[in-house]
C-alpha cells in the first residue's frame, strides 16, 4: 500500500524535473532539473526491489554523469540561451507528430497488456540479498559482457582524452614573448600588461574591476564567466569620484578654462554609463541568431 | 595426360596482355610487336585445333574438365564442337588483323598504346573462354568479365563523346548481364532440386524444366544475350559505341565480341530451354525481321561513317538471330556461318573506313568525294568489302544470307518474304556510301588523299582471301558446323517441314531426316 | 516462197514433245572440259584486275585473248555436239560439292546442252566482236585495262549462269553480271551521273534478285532442292498454288535482269556507259538472262497456265512501251536502248506462249543479238566520229562522212524492222505467228509493235545518215579506224545471213532446241501467207510515215515541243517518276523519320531512365537537411514504425 | 502494486526526452534528453525485472547505465571540441554534413 502512495507522490516530481529539463531556458537549470528526476528514480528502483540499482544510480548517474553535465556546462555552454523561434521549417509540427505517435503506441501497448497485478517480486530471485544476485549474475554469466563493458569504458575514456586533447601546433608564446609582442604590436596604453582584478586601496576580489591610470574602470580585468554570469560587481562604484576636495580644485579650473572643464567631467562619467552591459562580447555562447 | 590444348588456347592471349602491360611504358612499338606476337601464336595454337574438326586430321584435342568449385559443382570444363570452332577460329584470326590495323590508330593517341594492346588481348582470352566453356559459371563470369576491358577500351580511346557511349554500353550490358545472372541461379536451383547440383552445360540439358519455369530462364538469358547481340529493342548502344570507338575496336567489338550474345541463343538457350524457345521463336522472329529493316533504313540515313556501320550489323544480326530462331536446319546453320561471315566483312569495313577517317581526319560522309581518282586501290578494296557487305553472291555472306532466308522461308514464309526486302536494303546503303564517298568530282581536300599503303594491304589481304575462299569453298567449314547444329535443331524437337512435293525417285531425297 | 519454207518447219514438227525430256549424262571426253568456258575470261579477269600497273600496257590484248580463247572452246564443243545423238546432247560437269546444310544439297556443276551452248557462243562470238571493237573506242582511256578485266568478269558470270545447272549456283552468275553491269555502267566515275545510273541498275537488279531468292527458298521448301533435273522431275508433283508462284518469283527475277515492265527504268539510264558496254551487257547478252531464265524452267511454266499469261503481258506492256519510248528520244543511245526494251518485250512474250513460243523467242534472241550489237557498235562509231556528241538533233547526213558505218547500220536497221531477206524478218515473224496463234489481242500488239519499230529506226536512220547536216563541233566526222569497222562488218553479215541460216541451212534452230524445251504448234487463226503480207504491210506504213515526217522535212536543230505522247516518252513514260514518287521520297521520308525515333524515341527512352533516375536522387537529396534533429525526427519516426510492425504482426 | 503506472510514467519520460531532443537547439540538453530517455528506459527494465521475479531485468539496466557512462563521457568529449572549433554549442550550427 505504501508503494502505491510513494510513486504517485514522487512520479510527479519526475515528470515535473523532466519537463523543467525541457523547457529551462538555461542549461544549468535544466541539468539540475534532471538531477531532480533522476533521484525520484532511484527512489523508484529502491520501491522495485532494486536497491543495489537505486544506489548506483544515484551514486553513479546522478552524482558522476550529471556532475560531468554541469562541470561541462560550466565550461561551455554557461550562457547560451536557447530562443523559442525554430528555426527548421516545420521541426515542431513534425516532432510533436513523432512523439505523439509513439506515446499513444506504447501507451496503448502498456495499457492493453494483460500484466499480473501482483509482481512475483524478487524474494525468491535473490535468495540471498539483491546484491549478491547481480554480483553472481555479472561474474557468472555475464562475465564477458562485463569484459567487453569494461574496453568498453577505456576506450570511452581514451577516446574522450584524445578529442579534447589539442596538440599544440604552435609554439606556445612564453611569458617573455607575450611582452615583447605587447611591446612592438599591441596598444601603447596597455604595453605595462593587463590590470589584475580588484582595486588594491580597498578591494582585492575578483569581482570587482581593476582602475586604469586614468581612473577609468578596465574590462579585460574581471573573469568573463562572471560577467556572463552576472556576478561581477558594476564598475561605477569605484570610477573615481571626485572627493571634495577635488571639487574645490575642480571648480576652480572650471572658472579658468569654462569648456576645457566639462571634459574631464564627461569623461569620467562617460564610462561609468558604458560599462558592459551583462552578455556575452565576443564568447556568447550561443547567443540568439537570427 | 595429353596435351591442354584449349587451355594454352586461351592462356596464350591473356599471357600476352600481361607481357604487354608489363613493357616499360617508353617503348610503345615493343609493346605493339609483343601484342600481335602472342596474337599470332594464339593464330597457329587455334588454326591446328581447327585442323583436326576441318579436315579430321587427330591433332589430341578433346574436352577438358578440371575441378573448380566442387560444392556448387563448377569446373573448368572446355570443348569445342562445330559451332564454337568456327567462333574460335574467327576470333584467333580476327585479332592480329584488328591488332595490326590499330597499329597506326594507337599512335596519335595522347595516351600510352600498349594498355590498348594489352586490353585487346584479354578481351581475346575471354571471348575464347566463352566460346569454348562448357560449364554455365564459367560462361557468364566470361560473359561479364568481357566488359571492362571493353569499357576502358570506348572510354580511353576513340572520338570525342567516347565516354557517354563507354558507359552506355558498360550500363546496357550490365542490366542484361543480372539479369541472366538471376536466370543462372534459377538454372542452378532447378539443377539442385533434381538432386546433383552441377553447372555443367550437357547435364543441365539433361534435366527437364517445366515449361513455365522454363519460360523464365529463357526470358532472363534471351534479354541478355539480345542486349549482347543487338537486337531490335536493346540496339542503341552499338551505334554510339561502334561511332565512338576507334575503328579497329569498333570492328572487333560488332565482328567478333558481339558474337558471344548469338553465340549464346545457339549454344544454350536452344538446348536449355527446348519447349520455352519453340513458344517465343515467333516473337523472335518478328524482332529479328524488324531489327534487319530498322537497321538498314537507319544505315541508309546516316550522315557518320562509322555509324552507319554500327546500323548495318544490326540489320546483319537481325538475320542471325532470324536464322537462329527459324527452328530448321538450313536457318540455323546460315546463322552460324553468317556469324562467321558477318565477323569477316565487317572487321573489313570498318577497317577501311578507319584508313578513310584516319587520311581525312573525320567521320562525316559529306567530307569525302571523288577519292577514287586520288585513291583508286582504297576505293576498289573498299567497293570489295562493301560488296560482301551487302552480300553479293560469290563471296561468303551471300550463303549464309540465303540459307537463313531459305530456312526461314521453310516455316515462317512472309517473315522470310520480309527479310529478303533486306537485301535490298543492304545494296541500296552500301552503294550510296559508295556513291558518295568515291564516285563524283574530286573534292578539292580529298586531293592528295594516300593510296592504299601496304601495311593496310596486308591487314586486308587475309580478310579477302578468306571471304573468297568461304565464298568458293564453304564444304568444310559448312559441314562442321552443320553437323553440331542438327542435335540443336532435333533438342528442340521441332520436325523440319516436309518438302510438299513427293520428289520423283531419279534423285534421293538428301540425307533422310 | 517463203511461204513454203514455213510450211516445211511445220510438218516436220514432231506433236506436242514435253520439255526437258533428255536425261543429262555426266560430260566425258572434251565436254568435261566446259568449266575452262568460264575459266579463261575468269582468269583474264583476275589477271587484268590485280594485275597493277604492269598490265596496262598489254591489257586490252590478255582481255581479247581470254574471250576469243572462250569462243573457240564454245565452237569445238558446238562441234562435238553436233556429232552427238539429237536427244543426248546434255552433258553434266561435277565440279566440286557446294554445300550441305541440314538436308539442303548443292553441288557446282555445270550443265551444257542445246540451249546453253546457244547461249556461249552468242556470247562468246559478240562478246570478242564487242571486245576487239572496245580496243579502238576506248583507246584513249587511261584506265583501259580496268576496262577488260570488268568485260572479262562479265563474260565468265554470263557463261556461269548459262551453264549453271543448280538454280543456286545461275543466282551466283545472276549477281556477278549484275555487279559487272554496275562497274561498267559506272565506268566513268568522275561522271556524277554515271555513279547514280550504275547505283540505280544494280538497286533495280537487286529488287529483281530478290524475286529469284524467294523463288529458290520456295523451290528448297517444295521440292527439297534446287537442282534442275530435281526440280523440272517433281515439278508436276506440286501444286499448282507453289509452282504458280515459282513461276511468278521467276517472272519477277527476268523483270529486273531483263528491263521488263515493272523494273524497266534502269535500262535507259545504264546508256551512261561506254558504248561497248551498251552493245555487249544492255543489248546483246545480259538483258536476255531473264528469257533464258524462263526458257530454261520451261518445265515450270507449263505447269502454271497464269503464270504464262502473266508473262505474256509483261512481255506485251514492255513492247509497247519500249516502241513507244524509242520514238520521243533524240539520244541515239537512249532510242536504240527503247527498241532492245521492247524487242526483249518481244522475246518475253514468245516465251510466255509456252512450247510454240520458246524456240522463237532464242531464235529472235539470236538474232537480235546480232543487230542490236551491230546498231549500237555503229552508234559508238557515229559517236567516236562525232566527237562523243550524243544527240541526234546534232547529226544529220553521215552517210557519205562514214560510209562503212552507215552501210553496216542499214544492214542493222533492216534486220531490226523486220525486211525479209534479213535476219529479224524470220525471228520476229515467227513470234507474231505463235502470238497470233495464242490469241487475238497479243497478236495485234506484236503487229502494233512491229509497225512503231519501223517507224522510230527508220526515224533514227533519216535524223543521222540522211537530211540536212546540224554538225557543230569544227573539223567534219571522220571514219572510225578498222579496228572498230571490222567487228561491224563482220556482225552486219550476221544480222543478214543469221535470219534464215538459222532456221533452216545446217541445224534448224527450231530442231536444235526442240529436246530442251519441246516444240507445239496450234493452227493460225488465217492463213500463212496472208499473215505475212500484214506484217509487212504494217512495217513498210511505219516506215512511211516516218519518211514523211523526218524524210522529207528538215529536221529542225532545237528540240520542239510534242505533243502528251512524246513529252511522256521523252521521261520514259514516267517510269523513273512513279519510282521516285512509290518508292524514292516516302523511303527517304521514313528513313529520316526512323532516324528521328531512333533517336528520340528508343535512345530517348534508355537516356530517359538515366535523368529520370538523376532527377530522383536530387529531390532525394533536398530532403537530407544536414541539421541532425530533422534525422532525430526520421529515427523517431522510424521507431514508431517498427513498433508498429512488430504489434500487427504479433497482435492476435 | 501493479507495474502499468510505472510503464506509463516510463513512457511519459521517454516521450518528454524525445520531445527535448527533438525541440531543443543546444546540444547539451538534447544530449541530457537523451540521458532522460535512458533513464526512462531503465525504469521499464526494472519494473518487468520485479514482474517477472528475474534479475536479468536489472542486469540490463546496468549495463545500460555504464554504457551510458560511456556515452556521455565521449558525447561531452565531441561537444567540447566543437565548442573550440566554432564557438557555439547549438547542434543546428554543425550542418554541413550533407549531400
């Protein structure tokens, strides 16, 4: 009786993960979704008589695979929204008639099959304990499935490290080099190297953005994972605000030269207005096209 | 163990394509000399086999079957009787001839010409395999084989279009070829069912198919044999093929490679499926009488020598098959010598009108005029081999074109009284070609045309000869194959229509029937 | 008188004698020598051909000899023949087996009997007259020696096919003359017109030929053979249907070799010849193959009565044409071309008439033979004179320029018309007395026919030797030189002396060949004598007439306009139009629409499954979009379709 | 309890991750879809293990689940390297193969 009440608690906080999975506009959201679905699947294996399973798959799946999901997610697609515009010609109509099709198949197929209302359960199957059954089945029978499932892995594994793996087909510029090249290639302003993030007078974390000389907030200076994310604090706070004694002093020039005045002032505004907007710049990952 | 004669027979032309090929490719006249070399020995090996059925002299020449595949029952099995004999010895003579006359074509190739040579020759090997096979695998891997060289052959040399014929031909042979394949397995299915799978030709002759079944063997090995030898509706691969080709090619792939597809109706179909040939024979005929006047009103309106050619061995092959499927005695012997027959004159003319393409660099009939005052010894070897063309009484075509209309004449009368129309036909596009080209004002380009030089003399010479002498004295030759198609003609069973007079006793009604 | 000579013949004939009643017993002693007949000019013909430049020089005389060397061999067995028996003078000669195929068995053997050797030596004899004359006329002719080798050629086919005693083996000697014919019609070949004449005699002949095919594939079905003496022993054995149609398949053969009505219209183009050619092939000896053909299966056509009738009206319609053709033409070649169509029209018809008429119809062979050589031997020597001008609209009083010519062609010209000391008096009155005798109407053409002979030769005779002279070219006609005048005299004595030595001094012609093709006389419908008088009242009104027109009148240099009748003569009657408009445009039309099927309609079809194919595979190809979820679609789609299968299938 | 309802969500899942993979343009959800669909496959197996009382139900979904271990492992493998060759991880970007 007790099953009964578990699954139909727990069954809709797996559809409900899985549809989240679909329809979450972000990729974290819907690997975490997933997760979600995943462990009220576990629950289920642990209700079936398959706890050796449940476990696995909440060791195994839920812990390594979806893990995996996010580390790469995080590496790669952190940003990339999906828009609701398809752009195939006719995809949806196609893939709802699939799928459509094939619910209404299988589900006909389950409903009309004549099954026991009783399962036979696994007592008599696993005389002495569910784990040691499958460890009988996996070094007894299915010894050699479980050889070839372990190549398998390997080359899994192997396979993965050779496709990522980029050979350096170019000298890798050292330090010393990247300075020589700043020095003869790239702008005057920024030939002293890149500044570090944080403002050292009374911040050092990473999320707040360096000052150039000139007072000026410094872009390439935050983490754009951060920026993308949303994370990094905004630049203003920190532009230099002219103290009041500056004002004095300010004032005072403004007195001497009226236009030369607002120059400096604009200029100091000017970027606090421009600082990036969130979004990706040149590495949006799969910002919205056309 | 006696001497393998129909094995070095057929492993001397394709030892000579390897030697060919294997000439450093510099020395391009080497490769030439090595090719009609070994065509020349293949000439001797097949004219003292020849010997022995001609003129019964015993030179040790018999059937030779070796194990091949065992469990399907396939073997290496080898014989000659009258039909493949008289095959055999036009191939082994036509290829020095058509060899030595590509001598010059080869040259102003761009290409190497010993690849052309050495192709010649294994197209050799393999039209003499299929001649001489006696086991039904061996025959239709020969059959296929057969195509690539002869594709790379159309593709690699000749006019400008070569390629689309090449690949139009390698298509249309193809298609048969399945289909005959499915054919051969039913065949074989059919030899399994009645317990000893074999693919030996007379034990598959033993079994007795029923006539349905029967009906779809013949269908699948008939399209592929009419596509082989054209016949009406499967043709027009010849004309693109014998246009594009060079002429030498063009002259061995109609005079002899060709032959392999008549040689097929006789030597197997007939006999394999009895009852299925005597129910479609008329339809065969019908196709074959159109094949022969389609041909010759098509020869009549070309402008393209060469595919005027290609158009007048449709008209001759429509009177083989004609002759082939009239069921008698006469008929079918007329096919086989007019294969022969047809192989000589044909190779001939296509040969001289590749002098004629070669002097004045094209194809066009509009282009020559009058050459027979520049070229006077051209122009009477061309009327020559135009005259056995169209079959004029004393040379050889004559006889065999009459016998398949008298035999034909014994049971089909208005197809008979069609084909002669033929004739008619033939004389009238032969002599306009002739009239065109030869005869009238000398065009003012055909001035300085070469007369006849005499590398091309002796390529002719033996062609001439041959025709006169088959035209004089047909006895031997007529005999043998005579007496190897009577138990075709009895196989199908059909009695050969009585004379309708009761002959008065002075002279003995021939050979009683 | 001559009245009585006739009488004479009639009495002796023995009754109604069945043709072909002598057994033929196989040659010994000189007779087995008949096959070097045709191996000398054979051999002359191979030498002169593939002879080469070497052989020019003496060409002509190896060509002369091989005939001559052919006559005497035709005259020493003339004469042993004579020495044999009346009724066993027919020698077989085997020569070698031919072939055997599937119960069809010809041997090359030669038959020599009465008819046949009628038939060698007037070849043989005309054939070395026309030779030694052809040396004078193609004297100038660089390519002389070819010139020989195709006589040569054409003398061996004519005697294989007099001698051939297989209908095979004739059909070999059938297409050899035709061949030869076609090289030497077209021997000037730089002449357009000569390649085209030459093209169209040999398509002509060919369509004759093809009646001769048929006839021995109907022999082979019938009789199981198509040897002579198998044939004419079963012959009554068949049915009327098969031999009728034999008969008809003959008739067919004749007409083309013989320029008999249906395929007449080659004759007059193959005047494009040299004159020799004209006088030996389209004169003398191959337009009478297709007599001889009938003649020889006399045995046939006794047995099928329409296939007689059809002859005679061939023979008929041929003579009238001919005459009349011969009037309307201004091209002394061209005319004397009409008058051999239609006294062969002559000869057709008393070959039609059965036994009464064979023997006449050679006898008129014979002789016409020799006149009809003579005329136009005479022709090519007004020509040679006249610097090769050919129309007589151009000639005009030659008699006193070339007297031998014009006393040699008087002589040609009375036989012709029919005068009787001549030769053709006797030869063509005998046919009008058997046409006559056969019935009404075919008699009444053959005097109709008479008549316009003299009409168009005596018109010939006034327009070239008599009348105002219309000469162009500068310097006057002179006379051919001996070698040409020689065989001229010599055949002008022929066509004097041939009419009645013939028939009764020495072997009655008559007698001569009753064993070979039998002999039947029906009685007159009139007497004799009052016959005879109507024939030469109707000859000498036609020579009236034509006096009166071209005798007295100056015949006038330009061509004037005729009337229907001779515009329809001068185009042959329009023969060569039917032709063009039955067979030339719609074969050249179908051939051109043929050409169009081929390639649009077969070619199109297979090169049509090829695009099509193409075409297929490119809206196939639309399809693979490339973005994987459209194939995630397929593979879904793909499942539900095998689940599906997998339930019908397994759903009870 | 009776094992339809578990069938019936089994299917659910499989269908909602086959809608994702369909619909979705980043080829990291589809590829979690695909997942989805494992897993709801596994759930079948597992819920006919228990019906028909025989291990070998659970014996597949094991080795499903390694093999999809296996999977992911080179399919994020693949999309990385993508990612670094074109900047984007949208699976309509990668269209080129084609005819």
């Amino acid at each position: 009786m007790g099953e009964e009440v578990l699954f139909w608690v727990m069954s809709p906080f797996a559809v409900l993960g899985a549809l989240g999975l679909v329809f979450a506009r972000k990729a974290v959201h819907g690997a975490l979704s997933l997760a979600v679905t995943m462990i009220t699947l576990a629950v289920f294996y642990i209700a079936q008589e398959a706890p050796f399973l449940g476990v696995v798959q909440v060791v195994v799946y839920t812990g390594a695979i979806m893990m995996l999901f996010l580390f790469v997610i995080m590496l790669v697609g952190v940003e990339s929204s999906d828009s609701r515009v398809e752009t195939i010609r006719g995809q949806r109509g196609s893939a709802a008639l699939a799928v459509l099709g094939v619910v209404l198949l299988l589900t006909t197929v389950t409903v009309r099959a004549t099954l026991p209302d009783e399962p036979t359960g696994m007592a008599q199957a696993t005389p002495d304990g569910n784990v040691a059954g499958i460890a009988d089945l996996i070094f007894g029978t299915y010894v050699w499935a479980f050889e070839v499932v372990a190549a398998l892995l390997i080359t899994a594994a192997v396979g993965a490290m050779t496709l990522t793996h980029r050979e350096r087909i170019f000298h890798r510029p050292s330090q010393r080099d990247q300075a020589i090249r700043r020095f003869r290639e790239g702008r005057p302003e920024d030939a002293a190297g890149l500044p570090v993030p944080g403002v050292y007078a009374r911040h050092n974390a990473v999320d707040t953005p360096a000052l150039l000389p000139d007072g000026t907030p410094s872009e390439a200076s935050i983490n754009r994972v951060l920026v993308a994310r949303g994370a990094a604090r905004s630049s203003e706070e920190f532009s230099h605000r002219p103290t009041p004694g500056d004002i004095e002093a300010g004032t005072s020039e403004t007195l001497s030269s009226a236009e030369g005045a607002d120059q400096p002032e604009g200029e100091t505004d000017e970027p606090a207005a421009a600082a990036p907007e969130l979004g990706g710049d040149d590495d949006a990952t799969g910002g919205e096209r056309a | 163990m006696t001497f393998p004669w129909l094995t070095t027979l057929i492993a001397l032309p394709a030892l000579g394509a390897l030697l060919t090929a294997l000439v450093p490719s510099g020395r391009g006249t080497l490769a030439k000399q090595v090719a009609i070399g070994a065509a020349l020995v293949t000439l001797v090996v097949g004219a003292l086999i020849s010997l022995q059925y001609l003129f019964d002299i015993d030179m040790g020449v018999e059937a030779e079957t070796y194990e091949w595949i065992p469990e399907f029952g396939a073997s290496w099995a080898l014989d000659v009787d009258g039909i493949s004999l008289a095959l055999i010895a036009l191939t082994v003579l036509a290829t020095p001839i058509v060899a030595l006359a590509m001598w010059r074509e080869a040259e102003d190739e761009t290409r190497d010409p010993k690849a052309f040579f050495a192709l010649l020759l294994s197209v050799e090997a393999l039209t003499l395999t299929a001649f001489a096979s006696r086991d039904l695998l061996l025959f239709y891997i020969v059959f296929e084989a057969m195509l690539i060289p002869l594709y790379f052959m159309i593709g690699m040399y000749g006019g400008p279009q070569r390629r689309y014929a090449a690949v139009k031909f390698l298509l249309y042979n193809l298609v048969g070829g399945l289909l005959m394949l499915a054919a051969v397995i039913g065949l074989y299915v059919q030899s399994v069912d009645a317990g000893a799978p074999s693919f030996f030709v007379p034990d598959l002759v033993a079994l007795d198919i029923d006539t349905d079944t029967q009906r779809w063997l013949f269908l699948g090995f008939m399209i592929a044999f009419a596509i082989k030898a054209p016949l009406w509706p499967f043709h027009t691969w010849l004309p693109d093929a014998a246009a594009e080709a060079t002429p030498s090619n063009a002259a061995f792939l109609s005079g002899v490679v060709d032959k392999v597809g008549t040689y097929g109706m006789i030597a197997l179909v007939l006999p394999l499926f009895p009852d299925a040939s005597r129910e479609f024979a008329p339809a065969i005929v019908v196709l074959a009488v159109v094949s022969i006047i389609y041909g010759a009103l098509l020869a009549i309106g070309q402008t393209d020598m060469k595919r005027l050619i290609g158009y007048t061995s449709i008209s001759h092959f429509g009177f083989i098959v004609l002759g082939i499927f009239a069921l008698t005695g006469e008929a079918a012997s007329g096919a086989t010598l007019y294969m022969v027959n047809h192989g000589l004159s044909t190779i001939a003319l296509f040969v001289i009108v590749g002098f004629m393409i070669a002097r004045r660099g094209s194809r066009q009939v509009g282009d020559f005029g009058g050459v027979q005052k520049p070229a006077p010894k051209l122009a009477g070897v061309f009327l020559f081999a135009g005259l056995s063309g169209l079959a004029l009484p004393p040379l050889s075509t004559f006889l065999s074109e009459f016998l398949v209309i008298s035999g034909t004449f014994l049971r089909y009368r208005p197809a008979a009284i069609v084909a002669t129309l033929g004739i008619v036909l033939a004389a009238l596009y032969i002599l306009w070609l002739y009239q065109r080209t030869m005869t009238g004002p000398v065009r003012p380009d055909v001035e300085g045309m070469a007369d006849l030089r005499t590398r091309e003399a002796v390529v002719v010479a033996p062609l001439f000869a041959l025709i006169l002498l088959v035209g004089f004295f047909p006895k031997p030759l007529v005999d043998v194959i005579d007496e190897a198609v009577e138990p075709t003609i009895v196989e199908v069973d059909v009695e050969r229509p009585e004379p309708l007079a009761p002959v008065a006793e002075p002279v003995e009604e021939g050979t009683g029937r | 008188m001559t009245s009585t000579f006739t009488t004479l013949a009639t009495a002796v004939a023995a009754e109604a004698e069945h043709g072909g009643g002598q057994a033929a017993v196989e040659a010994t002693g000189v007779f087995s020598l008949t096959w070097l007949l045709i191996a000398f000019p054979l051999l002359g013909a191979a030498v002169l051909l593939l002879g080469g430049r070497r052989t020019d020089k003496v060409g002509h005389l190896i060509g002369c000899g091989a005939s001559i060397a052919s006559f005497v061999m035709g005259v020493v067995l003339f004469a042993a023949m004579l020495g044999e028996g009346a009724t066993e003078r027919a020698f077989t000669v085997q020569l070698w087996e031919y072939f055997n195929a599937g119960g069809y068995q010809v041997d090359v053997s030669l038959l020599l009997d009465q008819l046949s050797m009628a038939f060698v030596l007037l070849i043989t004899g005309v054939g070395s007259l026309i030779h030694v004359y052809s040396i004078g006329y193609m004297e100038h002719d660089e390519r002389r020696r070819r010139f020989f080798g195709y006589l040569n050629l054409f003398v061996a086919a004519m005697l294989l096919l007099v001698l051939a005693s297989d209908y095979l083996i004739m059909f070999i000697g059938w297409e050899g003359v035709g061949l030869a014919s076609y090289l030497l019609i077209g021997f000037w070949q730089h002449k357009p017109s000569a390649a085209v004449a030459a093209k169209k005699a040999f398509v002509v002949n060919r369509v004759g030929d093809m009646g001769m095919v048929l006839a021995i594939s109907s022999m082979l079905a019938v009789f199981g053979s198509s040897a002579f003496e198998v044939v004419f022993a079963s012959a009554d054995g068949a049915s009327t249907g098969w031999v009728t149609a034999i008969g008809l398949f003959l008739l067919l053969g004749a007409c083309g070799k013989s320029a008999q009505f249906p395929l007449q219209s080659w004759l007059l183009d193959a005047m494009e010849g040299p004159t020799p050619v004209s006088a030996l092939i389209h004169a003398a000896t191959m337009v009478t193959a297709g007599v001889y053909l009938i003649v020889r299966s006399a045995a046939i056509y006794d047995l099928a009565p329409d296939a007689r009738t059809a002859v005679v009206v061939v023979g008929a319609i041929t003579l009238l044409m001919g005459a009349i053709i011969g009037c309307a033409k201004d091209d002394i070649k061209k005319a004397l071309a009409g008058s051999t169509m239609s006294q062969i029209g002559y000869m057709t018809l008393a070959a039609g008439l059965g036994p009464a008429g064979y023997a006449f119809a050679i006898f008129h062979l014979l002789t016409h033979g020799f006149f009809k050589a003579n005329l136009f031997l005479g022709a090519g020597s007004v020509m040679h004179g006249m610097h090769d001008e050919v129309s007589m609209r151009r000639y005009g009083g030659l008699r006193i320029m070339m007297p031998v010519t014009f006393v040699t062609f008087a002589m040609g010209y009375l036989a012709i018309i029919g005068i009787p000391p001549f030769a053709g008096y006797f030869s063509k009155d005998k046919i009008i007395e058997a046409a006559f005798a056969d019935n009404w109407i075919v008699g009444i053409c053959t005097l109709l026919g008479a008549g316009i002979t003299a009409f168009y030769m005596t018109r010939l005779m006034l327009m070239t030797f008599f009348g105002n002279r219309r000469w162009q070219q500068s310097e006057p006609p002179h006379e051919s030189p001996s070698v040409m005048t020689v065989p001229l005299i010599i055949l002008a004595v022929l066509s004097v002396v041939g009419g009645f030595g013939l028939l009764y001094l020495g072997a009655d012609i008559v007698d001569w060949l009753a064993p070979v093709t039998g002999e039947e006389h029906h009685d007159l419908p009139m007497p004799l004598a009052l016959l005879i008088t109507i024939t030469l009242v109707t000859v000498l009104a036609g020579v009236a007439v034509a006096w009166a027109t071209y005798g007295r009148r100056t015949v006038r240099a330009d061509v004037p306009a005729g009337n229907a009748l001779t515009v329809a003569a001068r185009n042959d009657l329009y023969g060569d139009a039917f032709n063009e408009a039955v067979f030339m445009r719609p074969g050249q039309y179908l051939t051109r629409s043929l050409v169009y099927i081929e390639n649009r309609g077969v070619d199109g079809a297979v090169v049509g499954t090829a695009t099509a194919v193409g075409g297929l595979s490119t809206r196939l190809r639309r399809w693979q979009t490339g973005f994987v979820r459209s194939y995630a679609v397929t593979m879904l789609g793909g499942v539900g379709v095998v689940v599906l299968a997998m339930l019908l299938v397994r759903l009870p | 309890m009776s094992p339809t309802p578990y069938l019936v969500l089994s299917v659910i899942l499989f269908s909602i991750g086959a809608a994702g993979v369909l619909t979705r343009r980043n080829a990291l959800v589809a590829f979690m879809c695909v997942e989805l669909m494992l897993n709801a496959g596994n759930l079948a197996f597992v819920t006919f293990a228990r019906m028909h009382g025989n291990l070998d139900g659970q014996m597949v979904a094991f080795f499903v689940m390694v093999v999809a271990a296996a999977e992911v492992v080179v399919g994020l493998a693949i999309i990385v390297t993508i990612f670094r060759t074109r900047r984007s991880a949208s699976v309509d970007d990668a269209s080129l193969l084609k005819l």
